[in-house]
C-alpha cells in the first residue's frame, strides 16, 4: 500500500509492506540446520570472517538487487512518482524522460538492472515478498530540521 499524508503542510510518503509471519532464513551451525528468529544471538570468528568478506565500497541503495530483474518495478509506483513530481516540481526534466531513463536518473536502474533503491521505492508488492520477505520499514517523522546526536 502506498498513499500520500499531509503532516503541517508537507506531503509524505507512506508505503506499508507487511511483514512475513515466520522467517525463511535458515543456517547451519555443527552441521545441523536451524531456523534464525530475529533475536539477539552469539556471532563466531567464522561468522565474522563472513562477513567481511561481503565488504562492499557503495552504498547499500546503490549496489545491485540480488535477483531482481526489471520486470520487478511496478508502473504504477513509477506513476505515482511522476504525479508528484507533476505537483511539486511541473518543470522537472525528469517528466520528459521515459521510464528507463528516469529510474536510471534516480539511481533506480544501473546499466538497466535494478538497484535496492530501485527495488525498495518501485519494487512490486511481490518483489519484495519474494526478494526481501522479512523486509520491515519504519518511518519516523519530526519536527526537526537537523541530525543531533543528542
């Protein structure tokens, strides 16, 4: 679901993805399978090694969407982008562009395969069941205009 609130003025976009009832993700700790629940559990020197190895210079949003594909993008969240942009900024250049070359504008497509911004704003409702299914956003909103650590 994705719609658009008015908070003082300002729009907001809102976009509910619900949550998977049980987590798919297994590992196998002395051989034997288990399944992960999202808690707080003891990391290894192997597990640590692991994940270095992942190390990755870009940026999370930047980098590739393992398994996505471009039939993955849902038009009508494309849609929706162009229609705000049609509010709020009627001469954006962006609105001249067709959908390609404005998802590869916006950092959606990377030599045409979609990046995790790409699959997280235009994502269809069952890309991301299929390709993030313990995916869970939180939105926070405030009245401040600057990060603080306090």
């Amino acid at each position: 679901m994705v719609r658009v609130d008015l908070i003082d003025g300002k729009r907001v976009v809102v976009v509910f993805v619900p949550e998977r009832a049980t987590s798919p993700s297994t590992s196998r700790s002395r051989g034997s399978p288990r399944e992960r629940i999202a808690s707080d559990c003891t990391v290894t020197d192997a597990d640590l090694n692991h994940f270095a190895s992942l190390g990755n210079t870009l940026p999370f949003d930047q980098r590739l969407a393992p398994g996505a594909t471009r039939s993955d993008i849902d038009l009508r969240a494309v849609e929706a982008y162009r229609q705000q942009l049609r509010t709020g900024r009627p001469g954006s250049e962006l609105l001249l562009m067709g959908d390609d070359e404005l998802l590869h504008a916006v950092g959606a497509l990377q030599d045409g395969r979609v990046t995790n911004a790409g699959l997280a704003l235009y994502g269809s409702q069952l890309a991301l069941r299929r390709l993030w299914p313990s995916l869970r956003t939180d939105v926070i909103t405030s009245d401040a205009t600057e990060l603080s650590d306090s």
